[in-house]
C-alpha cells in the first residue's frame, strides 16, 4: 500500500464535512491493523467505512490491497475494479490488480480489438468521471471565449487563431462529454462481476439440467449480459457466453 495513498484519503476524510470522527478513527485502525499484518481486521474496518459513510476509490483500493494479503484473491480483485470505476486512470489500482489476476486460475485472452478502438478507451481511462466533466466544462468556456474572438477582434490574424482554436476546443468538449456520459454509465448499470464460486459450470440455460459448457474459477470477471430468476447470462472478455447462478458472481 501506498504511503502517499493512504495519507491523502486520511486527509480527504478529516477535511470534509462529510466524514464524521468515526470514519477517520476507523480508517486508523484500519492503517494500524494492516501494518500489524492483522488483515482480517483491516477488511472489516474498511467495509465498515464502506457501508457507513459511502463509495471512496481509495478505500476500495486499500481494501484491495488488505484482501490481496490475506489471500482473498477474488475479493481483491473485485475492490481493484471496484476503485477503478471511480479512478480509471490510477495506476497503481489497475497494477495491483494486474498482479492479482496472476493467481487466478483461468487465464481469459480477451477479443482483439481495432486499434482506433484501444487508443480511446486508453484516452477515456486517463480519468474519471468528474475530472472529464471538469475538462468538458473549461473547455465550453474556453470555446465561447475564442469565438467571441473570432467574432469581435478587429485583426484579421486574432480571428484565424480564434476560429482555429475554437474548432480543436469544440472536440475537447465533445470527447470530454462523451468520456464523462460513458463514465457514468459504467458506474450506473455496472454490468462486470467477478466469479467467487471456487469452481463454477456455466450452462448452455438458466436451468441446473443445462449442457454444461465450461467452467470457471474464482476470481474471473465476467459480463452480465441478462438476467432471468436467479440466473445470469454472461459473456467472457474472449466472447465465450452462457449461464450462471447470481449466487456465484458478485457485481462490481
């Protein structure tokens, strides 16, 4: 865990209004139990900052981190992705959670992807959601001063450079809205889930007597594609689709 991480959610929390005393006290305890390598511990204060004063990244990734010790693979790897919807663009979050994939079993090579594809959505993991509606936001007002320039300036070379410059601004918020409207929807609707059955036979139906498929092991994420009673229907990252039980996958 990260010094630096861990000092600037204890001040995040301490300098808002939002966090009363108890979760400040709950996150040292938390801090003191993880360095006594009392992970246990650790998990259970985390949480317990989780369900009573709301979604935080970083407790998410410092609870990441308490269940990647304790040997909770799946449960790391759910708080790593869980913390990177809110910070998609946190290293740290997406290395820790690279390395816990290491000890899954299953080893899914997703779908090739065009490049065009790729290199946006490495663009909108730059950031989050309120970062990207921050860009949007000074980039519109960015806008409407440079057209007032193109407008109104009596030089001739003022309104070129404020007609250029108002066409790449007018992208920047195009793009910045469209990563900031993608952004919210991941969060909303959270179709990803991660598998925390041991062992797990995804079936051809929504029906225990289906044609088993194949299986999977703790720790796969997976993606919902339907629901129906009790059972999921989900797709792999290499297109591999079937049926599950809910009660074996945990959404992120």
């Amino acid at each position: 865990m990260k010094t630096l991480k861990r000092l600037f959610l204890c001040l995040l929390l301490a300098c808002t209004a939002y966090a009363p005393a108890g979760a400040q006290e709950a996150l040292k305890e938390a801090e003191t139990a993880y360095a006594q390598e009392d992970y246990a511990k650790a998990i259970e204060l985390y949480e317990s900052v989780l369900k009573n004063y709301g979604d935080s990244y970083e407790v998410y990734y410092n609870l990441g981190n308490a269940c990647y010790k304790a040997g909770k693979t799946a449960s790391a790897i759910l708080n790593y992705e869980r913390a990177l919807l809110m910070n998609p663009g946190d290293r740290d979050v997406r290395f820790n959670l690279e390395m816990a994939k290491l000890r899954t079993v299953d080893k899914i090579e997703p779908l090739g992807e065009l490049f065009m594809v790729r290199w946006v959505r490495a663009v909108q993991n730059l950031f989050g959601v309120d970062t990207w509606a921050a860009v949007g936001l000074t980039g519109f007002i960015l806008f409407a001063g440079c057209l007032t320039l193109f407008f109104f300036a009596k030089r001739m070379r003022l309104r070129k450079a404020g007609f250029y410059a108002a066409t790449v601004l007018l992208v920047v918020v195009v793009c910045a809205n469209l990563f900031a409207w993608n952004g919210r929807v991941a969060l909303t609707e959270r179709t990803g889930a991660i598998v925390f059955a041991p062992t797990v036979t995804v079936k051809s139906s929504p029906d225990a007597s289906g044609t088993d498929l194949f299986v999977l092991h703790e720790g796969v994420k997976v993606f919902i594609k339907s629901t129906l009673g009790e059972w999921n229907e989900i797709e792999l990252e290499d297109g591999s689709v079937g049926w599950i039980h809910q009660k074996d996958i945990e959404k992120i």
